[in-house]
C-alpha cells in the first residue's frame, strides 16, 4: 500500500510540473521576470530615464530667448523624438 501512495505522490509532482513548464506556461519564474521588466519600464518613465537608462533631460537642448525657451536641438531616437517628432 506504500508504493501506491508514494507513486500518487510523484504523479501529483510530475503533473504539477507539467502545468506550470511543460504545457506552454511560462511558469512563476517567466512571469516574475515579465512583471519585473514591466516594472523597471515604468519606473523608468516615471524617474525621467529612458530605456538605455540615460536621463530624458540630457537628449535635449534648449534656447532661452526674450520671449521664452525654445527647443533647438533633440537626439536622434530619444524619447522626446519618437514622442513629439
């Protein structure tokens, strides 16, 4: 009767596995790294950093004149240049 039980219990661990690897899940470990990388994306954004890590504020250039500022230059593929053009 040991062999049955101890068989049941490697099927349910066998199974177990099979759903969260096996059957086209990512599992935990590929959602916590797709939840991590979604996180870090937005977090990003919201400190001003775009996704090399370089801050926002340095692809930019302005121009301060008598009736306000004006952009005169902006990096190639930047945030602001794939935002605004």
């Amino acid at each position: 009767m040991h062999g049955v039980g101890l068989l049941a219990l490697l099927l349910g661990v066998g199974l177990m596995f099979y759903l969260m690897f096996g059957a086209g899940g990512k599992g935990s470990a590929g959602q916590a790294l797709e939840a991590q990388q979604q996180a870090q994306s937005v977090g990003n954004q919201l400190s001003g950093k775009d996704e090399s890590g370089k801050l926002v504020t340095q692809s930019i250039k302005f121009e301060a004149g008598l009736k306000g500022i004006a952009v005169s230059e902006v990096t190639p593929g930047s945030p602001f240049d794939t935002l605004y053009g």
